[in-house]
C-alpha cells in the first residue's frame, strides 16, 4: 500500500488515536475503526471529503464547514496544521472536542498525492479543564461563604484568604480588607499563647480544641472549636497556616440542656394538649399519652392492645394504609391526613393527622410518631361554613362585593353573582366579553386603566389595584378591583383574578372628608385654636396661625418671645399664670392646664385656655414646652347664660309648682267624690304635662296651636267627629300653657257631656289671624260643638268654665266668649299678637265662615264614660 507510505492497514487499525487519509482532492480513501467511533458514523470512502465527520464546529459553537477545516486548509497550503481545535458532532447529537493533526503526503517528485490527519479527542482534557475551574470557583466560595470561621495565612501570618463568616465572629466590619495584611496587625493585642500555637503550626503540627473558650474584645465570651494545620506547597514545603473557627457556644449550651430537654420531652409527650402516639411498622400502639387515650375514650394502658386499624373509622381506613403504605417502601417520609376515629363509646372523633416515620440504620421503619388533634369542632364549623359560603354568595350580591377571572383567550369575564349586581346585570349573569365591560365604564377612565395595566404587564408584575367608574341604571358608580395576573412561560399574561367592590359611598366620603379638611383648616383659625412650643432656656415661642389670632397678633407671625406673650395677660391673672408654671416647673409636672383673660391689641377681652406638656432633663431641667391655647370666650359666654337659665329654670319650677297647687285646691272644691276628683285632677296635669313637653321639644320658644289642640282631641275623636282648621300659629310658652288649659276644659266637658259624648255629635274647631284696626294681627279662635245632647247651665259655674272664661282675659288681655246653647257650647276668643311667636303668618279678613267637615286630621277610636259636669 503506497498510500500508507510503508506503514500497514494492520498497525494503523490497531492504534487507539483516530487515523483517516484522503486523496489530493481531499476524498477519504481510509479511517480506522478509532476515527468511526469518534465519528459516530462510517462515511463511505470517496465520497466525503476532508473530514468523515457528520458536522464540525469551532470551539466557540460557530459552525465549521468542512471545505474550512483544518485537512482543507493543509491540503491548498501544502503544508501541516497545527494548533487548532475542533468539535465533531455525531448523528446522535452528542459533540466531540478533538485536536486535529492533518499532514500533506507527496510522493517522490514532490506531488502532492494526498493527506494524513490524527484526531486526539480531548473531552477528557476539557472536561477536566472544566472541573479544575468549577473546583476553583467552588473552593473559593466555599471560604468566602462558609458557614465557619476560616482563614488562611502565609509563613508570616498575612492573610491570604479569609470567609466572611470570621469578619462577624471575630467582631470586624465587613468591608474589613484583610488580604495580605498581617494577623498580628488586626488583632495586636493577640494572646501570647496563640503566637506559640501559630509558630508549632508553622513547623508541621496539626492542633486543635474541641471546646476553648475565646473572649471578645468586648467581654463577651464564647465556646470555640478550632483546628490549625500547615499547609504544603507543590514542593511539599510548608506554605502557611490554614485556621478552621466554629462558634460552639449554641452547641454547649445545648449539650449542657439535652437532660433537660429529655426530661421536658417527656413531660410534653405525656401533658401534650394533642394526642401523641408510638405506632409499631404494624399498627400495633406502642406507646400514647393521656390526650390520646382520653380523646378516643381509653387508658393508655387500653390502647397498647388496640391497633390503628381498629380504631380508624371503616371508611377512612383504605385512604390511611394507603399513605401508610408510601412510608413502609420508602417513597415518603411523613404525612398528614384527616380522619376519623372510633370511639371505645361508638362515638366519632374527628382528627387531623400528622405522621413521621422513625427508621432503623438499614432504612426500614422502626416505629411512626403520630400528632393526633381532634378536629371535631372544626369539621363541624367547616359545615356551617360551608351553609355561611352559600349566604356569602347571597350577601355578595346584595351588598355588591364580587371576584371575577379574565381569560385573555377567550377574552371572557366570569362573573361571581355578586360582581354581576355591581355592573347591575341580570341575575343569572355569570360571563360577559371585554367589550361589553368596556361599554360600561366610563370612557374618561378607560385610557389610565389600560395604562397602568400595560405598565404591569411590563414589569412583569403578580398584582395592580384599579378605581374607576360606571354606569349602572343611569348613575356613576365608583368601583375598586384588585387583580391579581399569571404568566406563561413567555411572559405573556394568561389569566387575571380580582375581586371588586362598589366603593361609591367611600369615594363620597373621601371627598366630604377632603372638604371637611379643609374646613377644619380654616375653623383651627377661625375657631382660634392655636399651637405653641418653646425651649425652657430662650423662651423664644414657635406659634401657629390660630395662636397668632388668638392673641391678636400680626398675620404671618410664627415666633415671638414668650414675655411679648405675657405682656398681653389680664393684670389679675398674670400672676397665677407664672405662679402655676413655677410649681410645675419645680414640681417636674408633665402637664397642666390654666384659663387666664388677655387683652387684645385693640383692647378686646377674651379667655383662653392653655394646656402645657413639659420635658426635662435627667436632672429635672426644664427642657421645652408644647401647648395648645384655645380661646374659650364663646365658652364662659355659655357658662354664664347656663347659670341664667338655671335660674329662669328654677322660676319657672316654682311657677309651675304654684300652677298644680292652685289646679289642686279648685278641683277639689268641684269635685263630688274621690273618683271625681283623682279623674278630674289627672286630666288637667296630663294637659299640662303636654304643654310642657311641646315646649320643652322647642326649648321654650313657643309651642304650635295645631299640636295643642290635637293632642287635647286625640283621646276622642273618632273619624267622623271633629273638624280642624287653622293656619300653623306659634304661642308664646305662657300663652301656650294658658291655652291648653283652655282647651283640655273645653274637650273634656264635649266628652263627658257635648256633642263628644254621643255617636252622632260632631266638633268643629278653626283659628286664624287678623288685624282688627291693629297693625299686628290678633288670633281669633272658635270652638263649636254640634249635634250633641242639649246643653243645661247649672246656676253654679264650675271650675272648668271659670278656667274657660277667665284665664285668657285675666292674664293676656284677650277675650273670651263661652255660651252655653241648647244646641251646643259655642265659645270665642281673641289672643293679643303679643303673645304670638310668629307674626309674619299670613292671615285671614276678621270673618270666619264655617264649611262642611273635612276629612279628619287624626283619629282614634275610643269612648270616654260620661261624667256629671
């Protein structure tokens, strides 16, 4: 084979380096079964060209055609190439990093007849290039961020690396650059004991400390295990000292605790407030404590003859083995489930259960520890919440608090049946389009909503709160929804879920409390409400607008000095007001309040209340003093009318009381009997007692004549039998009672005797106002009864006539016309507009014409027995 130039097909197939040769035209004309298998593939000879690779790359990845490869290239150069590197990728896919060798053959007249090229696969190269970077940069984060103190030194104790964990144990910042800086310079005050352990170290030994106690340079001390090796060079020379630090004071401490903890363990296993239990591989109770057995109605002892299945409730025992079943193979190590329990009662228990497996050194499982919790009371709530979901539901939709989900898809809302009520949908309604949501909201809003869901989008992020508007049955309605968005794998929004409410009223509200901001701005002004503070040692005051106002001064003005203040103090009250902060002062008082009167500049006299708080120093200096001052002149000016009003009070209680008196004393001298007197009395205190209480629900203004004569009526009038008409005129409060002793005289007499006292009589009742040649318009008020039983006069006039006849004119000036006629008891009388509280009424000519009976005002159907006069 003059192609091999002497060497044989035998030698060549036998090296284990991949060999192929190809003609001048770079055909291949032989590989070796070395060649084929870094191939993966055997490319027919002749045919391919350069290299029998099924695709070449540059290391990089780039891809490598093979008219570019290195054969290529040393076939048109005539000469070897040397240096490079390539990867070959098999059909499979798998790649191969090769140096590649190629050599032009000539012949001996210096033809080129051909190539040699040897593949020298080097993944075991790269991959260890690969390994001794990643081991590097492993070893490096390793120190950087290993859990314990580390450090290493040369052989003259500079740093030459160092973890960060010893920057925090031994107290360094951690911006501390140690790196080639000395040990001792760090730490100069270094025991003399460690320079001697870091010399032994230097000269080849290998020493350590399980448990040595290291002070801090600030006193603190802590339990240290440590280990200080040399550490050798390629040479096998020592290079430096390598420190290993853990802080071991936890693990002391915690050692030193363990018998406590075992001795806590088995108080807690057996005083547990849940049911503990051992369970054998089998089922079989080992071991449980208290709260188990008496949850299931046992004693421990009991139990230790039970297995789990034979309490496990028959239902619920397949879904436990099944889980039970995992932990036995080895797929789980624990697991909870919720199951029921079989009382040695019969009855139920149920519990949530959680199970962790304990096993033996070959993996099998030695025992289960069980946490047994009765969830009774919470299975039994789940129910009930289950009924409270469903009302939930109900009341989402009345009260208009509702979720939805978005698919950006289908581009579909689902509609929960309270987000349905919000948009004013029909019931029922449980998906819309996008579009038909738009169509909803207010065009104005719709721009921001878009915008500031785009910017979600963008940022990729997991939630956004929207507020904006809809129509709904032709009113704006304010909405807030909070959303929440998935992703794709993309990035790309798939799904959003919110929830939304009708925020209307809040909105409402947010605006009214803007206003009301503002208006509490403007009243701590106007209302003169001020702040002030001062240091104790300057006395120079920081004040507010409403101070300044207060007091009268300059608008704009926010310091002052505290004496200019004083200045304007009341002469009488300047001495208290300094007496009063002395002793808080020296008395180290935290706060106290003090009234005192200032005189305005403009010589105007106001009251003020001021409330101090004060700070000292640790040795009771008076350091600063904040207040607020109020002007309180509104205040006393009220105080003042109260104790006037007490007064009036006072003489009007007296008044009253001479009133009943003399109520007492009359009827009882008209009144035959007991009975008639105890009745008679109760109705005139029931008529005044009215009176009062018309007046004193219009705090003594004056009371309505409508009010007074149906509350007089209402206990007898039917719906037939009386007949009101008047304009609305206010009484003064004396005129008001004087009437309505007038007017329950007249209604009780129409019922015990008048046209009130029979089925068929009738009282028409009417009022007005009129000039009567005064240039105030008097009242003119009629009574008339009608279709009663017929009248008789008793020679002797009784109390209530003599009420009726004389109280108007005696004590108002007014008159008074009563008569007694056969057909029925007519009376009229006039009020002076003195004592009127409403002049600007209108009013009627003097005349008054009496109509047919209206429709009644009121009415309650009850009979009164008819009483002698």
């Amino acid at each position: 084979m003059g192609d091999v130039n002497g060497l044989s097909r035998e030698a060549i197939e036998a090296l284990p380096a991949a060999i192929y040769m190809t003609d001048a035209e770079g055909r291949l004309t032989f590989y070796n079964e070395a060649a084929a298998e870094l191939w993966g593939c055997r490319p027919e000879l002749g045919e391919n060209k350069f290299c029998g690779s099924w695709k070449l790359y540059w290391p990089d990845g780039t891809p490598l055609p093979h008219d570019e490869c290195p054969m290529a290239l040393a076939l048109r150069q005539r000469r070897p190439i040397r240096g490079m590197e390539a990867v070959a990728e098999r059909p499979d896919g798998t790649r191969i990093p090769f140096v590649p060798y190629p050599t032009p053959l000539f012949d001996g007249s210096g033809r080129l007849t051909g190539a040699v090229n040897m593949l020298v696969d080097i993944s075991e190269r790269k991959q260890a290039e690969a390994d001794l970077a990643e081991r590097q940069a492993q070893l490096a984060a390793f120190v950087e961020h290993a859990p314990a103190a580390i450090a290493m030194f040369d052989r003259e104790m500079r740093y030459l690396a160092v973890s960060r964990r010893f920057l925090v144990d031994y107290g360094l910042p951690p911006d501390t650059e140690l790196i080639g800086r000395s040990h001792y310079a760090v730490f100069p005050d270094i025991p003399e004991q460690w320079r001697d352990i870091h010399a032994r170290v230097l000269k080849g030994e290998e020493l350590s400390q399980e448990e040595d106690q290291f002070t801090h340079h600030d006193g603190r001390t802590d339990w240290v295990r440590w280990s200080m090796v040399p550490w050798l060079r390629a040479d096998g020379n020592i290079g430096g000292a390598l420190l290993f630090a853990e802080i071991r004071t936890e693990q002391v401490e915690a050692r030193r605790a363990l018998a406590d903890s075992e001795a806590r363990f088995r108080a807690t296993f057996e005083n547990a407030a849940v049911g503990v239990a051992l369970v054998g591989s089998d089922g079989s109770i080992l071991r449980a404590n208290n709260s188990f057995a008496r949850m299931l109605g046992y004693s421990a002892e009991e139990l230790k003859s039970r297995t789990f299945q034979h309490l496990t409730h028959p239902d619920d025992l397949a879904t436990n083995l099944s889980v039970l079943n995992k932990t036995l193979v080895g797929d789980a190590e624990s697991y909870c489930i919720e199951k029921r329990y079989m009382r040695k009662d019969g009855g139920i228990v149920w519990a949530s259960l959680a199970v962790g497996s304990v096993r033996k050194t070959d993996g099998s499982v030695d025992y289960f520890v069980s946490v047994v919790e009765d969830i009774t009371d919470r299975k039994r709530a789940e129910t009930r919440l289950a009924e409270r979901n469903a009302q939930l539901d109900l009341a989402g939709k009345i009260a208009r608090i509702g979720s939805f989900m978005y698919d950006d898809r289908t581009r579909k809302l689902q509609l929960s049946p309270g987000c349905a009520a919000i948009y004013g949908l029909p019931e029922g309604t449980f998906e819309i389009s996008r579009e038909d949501w738009r169509a909803r909201v207010q065009p104005d809003d719709l721009l921001s909503l878009d915008a500031v869901a785009r910017r979600a989008f963008t940022n990729g992020e997991r939630e956004f709160v929207l507020e904006f508007r809809i129509f709904r049955d032709g009113q704006v309605r304010w909405i807030e929804s909070r959303v929440l968005i998935s992703y794709n794998e993309a990035g790309k929004p798939v799904r959003r879920i919110g929830a939304e409410i009708d925020v209307t009223e809040r909105k409402q509200a947010q605006q009214a409390l803007a206003e009301r901001n503002i208006q509490l701005t403007l009243a701590a002004k106007a209302g003169l409400v001020g702040t002030y503070a001062y240091d104790a040692d300057t006395e120079i005051m920081q004040i507010s607008g409403g101070y300044a106002a207060i007091h009268g001064f300059p608008e704009g003005t926010t310091e002052i000095a505290r004496s200019e203040c004083l200045a304007g103090v009341h002469r009488d009250d300047v001495g208290r007001v300094q007496q009063l902060r002395s002793q808080a002062f020296r008395n180290r008082w935290r706060e106290y309040k003090v009234e005192y009167r200032i005189i305005r500049p403009g010589g105007e006299l106001r009251w003020v209340e001021a409330r101090c708080f004060l700070s000292f120093s640790g040795e009771g200096h008076p350091l600063r003093v904040v207040g607020v001052s109020i002007d309180i002149t509104e205040r006393k000016r009220v105080e003042e009318e109260q104790r006037t009003l007490l007064a009036e009070l006072d003489h009007r209680v007296k008044n009253a009381l001479a009133t009943v008196s003399a109520v007492v004393s009359h009827t009882r001298q008209g009144s035959r009997s007991i009975a008639d007197f105890a009745a008679a009395l109760d109705g005139r205190i029931r008529s005044m007692a009215t009176s009062h209480e018309l007046l004193s629900a219009r705090q003594w203004h004056g009371v309505s004549l409508t009010e007074l004569v149906q509350r007089e009526l209402v206990p007898y009038a039917t719906r037939n039998n009386t007949e009101l008409n008047g304009p609305d005129v206010s009484l003064k409060p004396a005129a008001g009672q004087a009437m309505a002793m007038v007017l329950h005289e007249l209604a009780t007499n129409a019922a015990k005797y008048g046209a009130l006292s029979t089925r068929n009589g009738r009282v028409s009742v009417r009022w007005d106002r009129h000039l009567n040649g005064h240039p105030r318009s008097d009242l003119v008020f009629e009574w008339q009864e009608i279709g009663g039983p017929p009248v008789v006069a008793l020679g002797k006039s009784s109390y209530g006539t003599s009420t009726i006849r004389g109280l108007i004119p005696y004590e108002f000036g007014g008159k008074v016309d009563l008569v007694l006629a056969l057909d029925g008891v007519r009376c009229r009388l006039e009020l002076p507009a003195e004592w009127l509280d409403n002049d600007s009424q209108p009013f009627s000519p003097p005349h008054m014409h009496h109509g047919e009976p209206e429709k009644p005002e009121f009415e309650i159907d009850r009979r009164r027995e008819q009483n002698d006069r």
